[in-house]
C-alpha cells in the first residue's frame, strides 16, 4: 500500500458498515460500502456505490477503488470472491477461510478435531433414525432463519423437500451459549475478548452479558484458547465470532462468523478497542489495539421493531433515568422483530445493569406505555 490513508472496502452496507464508519474515521482510513441500496444502514452515513454483490462485474469495478476488501455479511458468492483473488485483489478474510462461515457442513468438517455436535450431511429422511435433532440449512441462514428442530422423519421429509440438503446435529441440551470474539492480523498477531453469554429468543439474540456471567475462569480459558485456536487453523483474518454452547464442562462449538457480530457490540464502550476498530487494524495488518475491558460487566440490549415507530422521543425519558446508556440506532426501517439498534451499559451490579437495559428495551418496543 501506498503512504497514504488506503481505502476498505466493505462488502455490504448495513449496521456493521455503519458502525466501521466511526473507527474508520479516526483513524483517517477511507470506506467504501458496496450498498444494495442507498438507504441502507451504512449508505446513509458515508461513501457508497450501489450495486449487486451477486455481479462480478460490478464487485471486480467495485474492488478497484479500493485497498482491501473485507465483508459484513456472508451472502457473496464464493465464485466472485475466489475471482477477486485470481485478479489481485487482496481479500480479507480470505475465500479460504471464508467458506467456514459460509459452508457449515465444510465448517463441521474442517473443525471435527474441535469439540461439535455430532452431525451428518442428509440428503434422505431415512438416513435420521433419532430425533429430536436440529436440521441447518448448509448456507445462508442467520437470526433462526434456516434452522429446525425436527422431531420425526415426516417433520424432516418437509424440510428435505424445501431445501434438498440439510447438516443434521445433535440436539445438545445446554445450559447457556456464549460466544467468543476474536481478531487475527495477516502476520499472526491475534486477541480475544473477554466471553459474552448471549441470551436467545425466538433464534434472535436479545441480550449479551460480559464477561459471561456463569462461566468459570477455567472454562473462560478453555472457550478463548479453542477461538484462537480456531482463528489460526482456518487462517482467518479480520474479526470472527465462535458461537459455543456450554454444557455442564463441555464446550461445543456451533457456527462461526467471519466479520463483527451482534455478540461483540458491547465492546464499543465496554473495550478499549472495539471489534469495529479491530477489525479494520486486522484486515490492514496494523498491530492489533487491546481488548480489555473498561469496566466489570458490560451488558448489550437489542432494540427490535416493534408498535412504536418513533424512536426518538423514548430518549428523553431512558436518558433521564439512566445517564450512562449508551444508544446505538441503524436508522432501519422498523418491522417487528428486526435489530433496529442496540444500549449498551456498564458497570459492576449484573442485576441492576440487566434491569436498566431490559427497561430500555421494553420501552423502546412500545411494551410500556409512556
């Protein structure tokens, strides 16, 4: 690269771009967001081409104005990343390493000497004789989108039909999930935060509390050294999240995502580097910036849509009653159900800390009146 400030380009312009935008500007570092649509999340607040990620061209045209390319979601085909890479185009994370986040059945193969589920590739209702078990869609499912508890073969037969190939898993009957952040430079530098339990309704996760709560330090180790571990075996670089279910003792892994993740939001104000800042430090192969945290526990509340389409005028009154949250909008069109922001908040009392952020969220859904 050049001695001037080069330029990311960031495949995808949604929440994750828009909250690159803050970090990428102090340090002087261009974006660029391939948007689907001016409106979307990132678009609305820095430089944007709009255009199909599904269109080589239009990536190849995309991928000439910038540096770097990295991404913000996994839909990109991996044919357009893998000719970007025979073009020259420097790609992080690698389309090497971004199958795992893409391909599941390829992940579970890839990670079988790290603690999983068992779990099969099924094309054929009779190859499953034990249920319940959970069915994966192998690509693009995310936020309990192409995945299924099946608890017969009728159930499972369904779901074949729908979408031909399934990863079955063993139903593993945990206690709670937590998930690990963790950043990896090109020359092998990596960090890891502190494990973030993160709490699901509905598949869609509605609170994370760190450092996880439950989570002995022994077990804590245990959970960041398998991310690092991970991180160097498939040669990421950037950003992953490792989602781990924790039973008991035992960990087991259950997807990862190659790029900032809902599970590392608290760490805008919780970190003293946050996964957006460390994420453009990776793919920039700058030295990594530290991971600690700022404070004992930081805890993370998803706004989803709900009734309530003002999203402003709940400030005046969460403000006033807890100076110290923090508030995170995406500027989404609010539909039920869809992450439109995040609060984070930090302090020392889980309890409290726990309360204050499930007020706020209660308040923000219009599931307490004004």
């Amino acid at each position: 690269m050049s001695n001037h400030f080069p330029t990311v380009g960031v495949i995808g312009a949604g929440q994750l771009a828009r909250m690159s935008v803050a970090p990428a500007a102090a340090l002087g570092v261009n974006l660029l967001l391939l948007a689907n649509d001016a409106q979307d999340s990132g678009a609305q607040i820095t430089n944007h081409i709009v255009g199909d990620y599904k269109d080589l061209e239009t990536v190849r045209a995309f991928a000439r104005k910038c540096d770097v390319i990295t991404f913000e979601h996994e839909l990109i085909p991996l044919s357009i990343v893998k000719a970007l890479e025979a073009d020259g185009v420097v790609v992080r994370p690698s389309s090497a390493s971004f199958i795992y986040s893409q391909d599941k059945a390829q992940m579970r193969a890839r990670l079988s000497s790290f603690p999983s589920p068992k779990n099969a590739v099924v094309t054929k209702s009779e190859d499953v004789r034990d249920f319940p078990v959970i069915a994966k869609a192998i690509s693009g499912g995310y936020d309990g989108r192409g995945v299924w508890k099946i608890n017969s073969q009728t159930e499972l037969a369904a779901v074949l039909k729908e979408v031909g190939k399934v990863l079955i898993e063993e139903l593993i009957d945990f206690d709670y999930e937590i998930a690990v952040m963790v950043a990896r430079s090109p020359h092998g530098q990596a960090t890891t935060w502190a494990p973030t339990q993160t709490i699901q309704r509905d598949g869609i996760c509605v609170m994370t509390i760190t450092p996880a709560p439950q989570l002995s330090n022994d077990l804590s180790e245990q959970a960041q050294k398998l991310a690092l571990d991970i991180a160097h075996e498939i040669g990421v670089i950037g950003v992953m999240a490792v989602e781990i279910f924790v039973k008991g003792q035992e960990l087991f892994i259950n997807e990862l995502a190659m790029r900032p993740h809902n599970s590392g939001h608290w760490t805008i104000e919780g970190s003293l580097t946050s996964q957006f800042e460390q994420h453009l430090r990776a793919v920039l192969d700058l030295p990594l910036g530290n991971p600690q945290m700022t404070a004992p526990i930081a805890v993370m509340g998803n706004i989803l849509g709900g009734d309530k389409e003002d999203m402003y005028r709940p400030y005046l009154h969460l403000m006033a009653r807890t100076p110290e949250l923090k508030f995170h909008h995406y500027k989404k069109e609010v539909r039920p159900g869809r992450k439109i922001g995040h609060v984070n908040l930090l302090g020392d009392n889980l309890l409290e800390l726990t309360q204050e952020v499930q007020h706020a969220l209660d308040y923000m859904s219009g599931e307490i009146d004004e």
